[in-house]
C-alpha cells in the first residue's frame, strides 16, 4: 500500500507540473524553454541546483513565487493545495539527475 500511494502521488506531482510549471520549467525541469530563458529559470535537474533545495525552500516558492526587487520571476501559486504542494516539492526532487 505504501508504495501505490507513493507513485499516485508522483503521478499526480508530474501532471502538476507539466499543467502549472512546465512553461517556463519544461517538462523536464531542465527550463530550456522559451518563457523559461528568459526568466531565468535554473536546471532543476542539475545536482548543484538541487543541493541548495530544501523541501521548505521549494514549498514556499511555490506557495510564494520568487521575487528580485520588485519584479517577478516565478509566480506563486496560491490555489495549489497543501497535498499538490507536497507532490510537487516531491517531483521536483525527483528531477535530479
Ligand atoms: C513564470 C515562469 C515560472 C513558472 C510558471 C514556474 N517557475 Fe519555478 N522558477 C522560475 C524562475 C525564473 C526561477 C529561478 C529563480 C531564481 O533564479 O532564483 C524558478 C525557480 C524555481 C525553483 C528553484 C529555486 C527556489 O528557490 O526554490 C523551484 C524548485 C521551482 N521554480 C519550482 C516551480 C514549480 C514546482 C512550479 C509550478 C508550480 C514553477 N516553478 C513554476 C520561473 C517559473
């Protein structure tokens, strides 16, 4: 049971982020898109990316979005709920590489 309801919750992670965060993100995390350059989104399959993640760091900026000053670089997501939230954090670790 343990391990059914962990990899319906990874599902649920990528289908979460390719409908919420693949278009600057890419499907593979790796941000080589269009919107993605040009915001500047890291490789969130790169070891030393992931290094400086923590669960909380993910979960609030997402929660959150990232800002630099006053301008946005990721939107937050305020309408995820905690469970999306936690499959997200979840899917994104999973794109180490
Ligand atoms: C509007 C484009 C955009 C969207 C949509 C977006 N992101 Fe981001 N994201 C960025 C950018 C740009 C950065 C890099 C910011 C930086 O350099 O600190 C980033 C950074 C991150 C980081 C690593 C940096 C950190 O401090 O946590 C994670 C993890 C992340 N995004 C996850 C997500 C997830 C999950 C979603 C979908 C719920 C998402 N992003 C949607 C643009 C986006």
């Amino acid at each position: 049971m343990i391990c059914a309801a962990s990899l319906v919750s990874a599902s649920d992670g990528k289908s979460l982020f390719d409908t919420n965060c693949a278009k600057c993100h890419g499907t593979d995390g790796k941000g080589a898109t269009k919107m993605g350059m040009k915001a500047g989104a890291k490789d969130l399959t790169d070891a030393k990316v992931q290094a400086e993640l923590t669960d909380a760091k993910i979960s609030t900026s997402i929660k959150e979005g990232i800002k630099e000053g006053d301008k946005t670089k990721m939107k937050a997501f305020p309408d995820l709920s905690a469970d999306d939230i936690q499959a997200l954090v979840g899917y994104v670790k999973s794109l180490k590489k």
